[in-house]
C-alpha cells in the first residue's frame, strides 16, 4: 500500500482506477497539460486524507475548465489537510480551484501565496484573497476547519511592505473573524534561491559602487532582472523601477490595475514618464483616471486619444509634471467646432513648456484655417515650439494660427497624409507658411490626382533652411512624389531618405520605374543642392508581391537610379530593399498581435518566420479562413510554418502564453470541422508544452 504518491504532470497514472494512497502530491510543469492531474484527483480523490498542490505556471482561468474542476476538488470527501502554494501567476487559477472544494472532513488548511506589485498580478492576488475569505468563512461547508495558515511572500518595495500586509488583513477579515487564521509574512527574498540577498547585498562590494554605475547596470537588464535588482538594496529600487513603470498607457480595464496599484504603492507614479490616455469615456473610468493622475508628477510625455470631447479638461493635468511632449488626438475636428479647438488651447495653456506638439484628427472635415482661434493662437505664439507633427486635417490649425506669428524656433515639421483627402492644400499653405525656418521635413505623398489644380511651387520653393528631408511615396503616389520634388528649392539641403513603396503590377512597376529617374536627376544637380552628402532610398514591397524576387527588385531598382550612382556628385547612396527580413529586428519585442486576413494568411506566416525577438512573452495571432481550395492550402501552409518557428524554443526562451484565434464565415458545417481538425493536427505538438490556447470561431453558424 503507498503511503504517498508523489506526481508531477509528467507521470500522471490515470489508468489505474483504483489506488490506494493517503497523501498526494501534485506539481505543476511549465510545458505540460495540468488536467491529466486533475482528472486523477477525480479518481482518487475520495480516498486520499492529505493533499499538497504547487501552481507556479498555470495561467488565468477559463470557463470550459468548470468540469474538470468540479469532478476533481468536489469529491475529497476524506481529506483533512490541503497544502498549496501558489505563484503570483497562478492565484486567479488556484483560487477557482478552492472554490470548488467539497471537503467536509478537512482540519487543517497551509496556502502559500506571492504577492507582486506588476500591474497584471495586483488585482488578481486581491480577488483570490477575497474568494479565499468567502470560502472558509462559511461554518457548514468545512466544520472541521480548525487552523489554516496563509503564508504571504510579499515581492514589492520594503517601505510600502506595512500597507500591503495591512491592506491583506482587511481583505481576509472574514476568516479573521472565526480565529483560526494564522497570517505569515514573508518579505526577505524576490524569489525562492534569493533568500538573504538583501543581507548579502549590504557585505557586497557591489554596494558600494557609484550611483552612476549602478544605474547604468540595473537599467540594462530585462523585466524580470530589475524587479529583482529592486529588492537588492535601497540605492538599486530608483533605477530598477525607471524603467519599469516609465510608460503608463491608460485604456479600459488597465485603468483599474493602475488605480489599485498607485493607491497601494503611490511612490510609483513618480517614476512614469509618458503617459498615454485613449479613448477614456464613461464616467467610472474617468474617476480612475482622476485618481491616477493625482499621484504622477514626473511625467514630459503626455498622450491623449478621445472620440469626441476630452474626457478630462486641462486643469485636471496641471500637476502632472514638466510636460514637453504633447500629442492630441481628435475624432470630432470638425469646421465650427470651436469647443474642441478651444479644448487644445487649454492644454497649451496648461503646458507652455512643450516643445514637441502633435496634433491629429480621424477622417473627419478639416477646421477652417480661416476661422477665429485667437486663443490657440495666443496660447501657441507664447510657446517654444521646435518640433510639429500633423496631419492633413490638423495641417489647417497650423495655417490659421501661424499665419501672423510664424514660429521663429521651429526646426521640425512632420506632416501625415490620409488618402482619398482633398486637405492636402492644407499641408502646402503650412509648408508656404513655416517653410522658410524649418531644418528638417517628413512628408507623405498623396495620389497625383489630389495635387491637380495646386500651386506647390511656393511651398516647395522656399525651403532656405532645409538640411534633412524624408519622404514616403506609396506605389500609388510615386507621380505625385516625383512632380513635387521636381519644385524642390532647398540649398542647404544635406541628407535624404525616401521610403519607396514597389509594386510589381507592370502599370505601377513602370510608374516607379519613371519615378525613380526623375528623382536620380532631380537630386544629380549639384548647382541646386550644393550640399547634398547622403541619399538614403528603402524600397518596400506591397503585401500583393509576395512572391516577387528580391534580387530582381534591387537590380531594377539600381538601373533606375543608376544617374546618382554614376553622377559626378560625392556623396553617398544607401539602397535597402526592406523585404520580410526587416521582420527579423525586435529583440525588445515582449509581446506581439499579428492579425492576417485569408488573402494575406501566407505572407503574415512568412514575416513570423523571420521574426528575431529573444524577449517574447506573449503572442496572439488571428487568422482568416476561407472555404475556397486555394486560401484553404494556404492556411494549412501557414500553420505549418507558424508551427515549426514556434516549435523552436531557443527563438523564444520567455514565450509563455500563445493564443491563436482561427475565424471564418463557411456555411459548410463539415468542411469547417475537417478544417478544426487538420489545424489542430498541425499544433498537436504545440498543445503538448501547455502554453498555446487554439480556438476556432465560425460566424455564419455561431
């Protein structure tokens, strides 16, 4: 007879059905499947007196995983003692399971939990508090329950360590209230092997280094090594959470997790620098975003996206910090609206120090240039403004209040284009306007037909002070491109780059081809561009030209602009053609959304494939399938080679949490089932590590 049986999800003996055991153990792996241990707590869980649990990479919980829960923690008819421990990863999964528990003999209760002040783990180690005190508080569910022991190991700073051991007794009042809970606190390590480190830090040489050193250390490490560095010793927590908690990007139910997290650890809000804000709009949101904001006081960076009026006007911002970098972003930039534009006003009141202003609008009628924002006008005349980014509806805000005080400070202007806009007339009467004082332009092109009946000549013509000018031209707008350059009166120029977009149609290869001459002779005149050093040209394929050859790209390319490399002009010429390679560059990737429609399910499968980012965590992928025999062998294609990358574990050592999302509109029931099969065969090895989520979604028949 086995008095204990020790398991891991690697050896899960289900075929016994009957094994006569008093204390189980279960573990959790990383690349395993967990139900294969609960589904042998359902066969012997009616006999067994003790069992111990470690969760350490279970993820969040999903309802299919009911049953399985059930059968397995709702039987233990006979145990008296439960053990589990639980990382911070786990406690959304692990305190599903206990409210499942059935065991009306159990005496004694050990739960090991972590807490972690990572914005994602916060509020879910709350909730299972909670839940946990709900559980064990009810007398009649577990009237043996004489002692349970809830050991906390708290990763965070040691300064807020009080608070948060404080606000854990509040949110388990309920079991506190019986007088059998024992609460333990454990604040000595970041995790299990690191016991003493604050100690042995405090003897090590490395205390001693200069504050300079240890920033540039701490900082250059990943997440996870500077949440530990935190914790090392006092000098390290400033530069280990610089970076950490630099960027808060506020939307939805993220507006939660950083209210909770900010009220718990305020001090953290000294550390973001950047703060995004999108499209923030019912009224409970809007409190969290109020609480937030009150404890940031550091930040340069704001960023505010909203569909129709600000959520929050100005003055509610004005302690946010030396903002210097401001962007604004509206959906309701319509001509008349004066209360919008008098919005923006207020921000630029409210931040006269901003230096970086970005102003946009969303498919909607330009403000007129020639309307009264004498308030916009004041508010930006006082500013400092070196660097202007719009668009082709904002471009009309610019014309109207730069008009009669021209920027003498402003260097940069980049202006965006949206296609299928008659604004760009807009963008002209800007460059007229401010031409003559900036140094450096990007601009994007609109279609030829757009710029018909224009004057550019006064735009482009007097750039006196241009030195650098980049461009991007898609296939569509490679004539426009080629016809304003040809106005281009820009002495000083010194360097160029121009993102050219190719695509293999003859009609529009032989428009890039003609561009391309054009601008080799525009820019081989040395009497006009005196100072021109370095020309920089990436040509970038259309998602249609997935199966053309990139050499054979590069060497029409070449001939195109042979006038500049065989030119009398000494200065130098960088062709790259940007190919799916340019795909293999984000080694700081750490989480990924790929989306592919089935025309493009192939080509999004080929970008992947090439794909470089060591630091991965999470990927989400959503594919389209389509019936027809053609799109169909393309996504079994896919899957096959989004399977194979995934398959190799050095290119993604951190990747733990894989969803892939398969949708379609088939009317064909069969057809869609032998599909679900077919995919599910190809990540069959996939599914085995227990870290890849597959589902199939058909909207003709769901």
């Amino acid at each position: 007879m086995y008095a204990t049986t020790s398991l891991s999800n690697f050896h899960s003996p289900l075929s016994h059905s009957r094994v006569p055991t008093e204390e189980v153990k279960i573990e959790d792996a990383f690349d395993c499947d967990f139900d294969h241990n609960l589904q042998l707590l359902n066969i012997v869980g009616g006999r067994i007196r003790a069992l111990d649990v470690a969760l350490t990479w279970r993820g969040s919980y999903d309802h299919t995983m009911a049953p399985a829960f059930d059968q397995a923690f709702g039987i233990l008819a006979l145990l008296r003692s439960l053990k589990m421990s639980v990382s911070c990863k786990s406690v959304e999964y692990a305190a599903e399971l206990l409210s499942r528990l059935v065991a009306p003999a159990l005496e004694t209760l050990y739960l090991g939990l972590r807490y972690h002040d990572a914005v994602g783990y916060l509020d879910e180690f709350f909730d299972a508090c909670i839940r946990v005190s709900d559980v064990f508080s009810n007398v009649e569910a577990f009237p043996r329950l004489q002692e349970i022991v809830m050991h906390v190991e708290i990763m965070a700073d040691e300064d807020d360590c009080a608070k948060i051991e404080t606000d854990v007794m509040q949110t388990v009042s309920g079991l506190s209230a019986r007088g059998i809970l024992i609460l333990e606190w454990d604040r000595s390590s970041f995790a299990n092997p690191m016991h003493n480190i604050s100690a042995m830090a405090s003897r090590s040489p490395a205390s001693k280094l200069p504050p300079e050193l240890i920033n540039m250390i701490v900082r250059s490490g990943d997440f996870w090594t500077q949440m530990a560095c935190g914790l090392v010793a006092k000098k390290w927590y400033p530069p280990s959470r610089a970076d950490l908690f630099k960027h808060a990007l506020l939307y939805g139910p993220k507006l939660i997790s950083y209210k909770n997290l900010l009220d718990r650890s305020p001090h953290l809000g000294h550390y973001v620098r950047e703060v995004g804000i999108v499209g923030i709009e019912s009224a409970y949101h809007v409190s969290c975003l109020l609480s937030i904001v009150k404890h940031i006081n550091n930040a340069e960076r704001l960023e505010l996206i909203f569909n129709t009026q600000p959520p929050l006007r100005a003055a509610e911002f004005t302690n946010i910090g030396p903002v210097k970098e401001l962007h604004l972003e509206c959906a309701s930039l319509i001509e008349g609206d004066e209360e919008n534009l008098l919005a923006i006003a207020e921000y630029l009141e409210t931040f006269p120090r901003v230096t970086n202003l970005s102003l946009a609008g969303i498919y909607q009628q330009s403000p007129n240039p020639d309307s009264d924002c004498a308030r916009l006008t004041d508010a930006l005349s006082k500013m400092n403004i070196r660097s202007l980014q719009v668009d082709s509806y904002t471009a009309a805000i610019g014309v109207s209040c730069f008009k009669n005080y021209p920027p003498a400070n402003l260097e940069k202007v980049d202006i965006r284009y949206y296609y299928n806009s008659d604004d760009f007339s807009h963008s002209l009467r800007l460059m007229k306007t401010v031409g003559g004082y900036i140094k450096v332009l990007q601009l994007q092109f609109p279609l030829k037909e757009e710029i018909d009946g224009m004057d550019p000549d006064e735009a482009f013509g007097n750039l006196t002070q241009l030195k650098s000018l980049g461009m991007y031209a898609s296939y569509l707008s490679m004539e426009c491109a080629a016809e304003l350059l040809s106005r281009l009166v820009a002495p000083a120029l010194e360097s160029i780059h121009m993102v050219l977009e190719y695509h293999a149609q003859p009609d529009y290869a032989a428009q890039f081809h003609n561009a391309c001459v054009s601008i080799s002779d525009i820019f081989n005149n040395v009497e006009a561009f005196p100072r021109l050093q370095k020309i920089a040209i990436d040509v970038a394929e259309t998602p249609q030209d997935i199966m053309i050859d990139p050499e054979a790209v590069e060497t029409e390319v070449t001939q195109s602009l042979s006038g500049l490399s065989a030119g009398s002009r000494n200065f130098k010429l960088e062709l790259t053609l940007a190919t799916n390679e340019t795909f293999g560059t984000l080694t700081q990737l750490r989480s990924l959304g790929l989306r592919a429609i089935h025309a493009y399910v192939y080509y999004a499968a080929e970008l992947f494939s090439e794909l470089v980012a060591p630091a991965l965590e999470m990927l989400h992928m959503e594919l389209e399938y389509d019936a027809n025999v053609d799109y169909a062998t393309q996504l079994f294609d896919a899957c096959v080679r989004i399977s194979e990358k995934l398959d190799d574990i050095d290119a993604f050592p951190r990747l733990r949490a894989i969803t892939i999302l398969v949708s379609g509109t088939t009317e064909d029931e069969n057809q869609w089932a032998m599909m679900e099969v077919v995919v599910m065969r190809i990540f069959a090895d996939l599914s085995d590590r227990g870290n890849l989520k597959l589902e199939f979604k058909c909207t003709s028949w769901e």
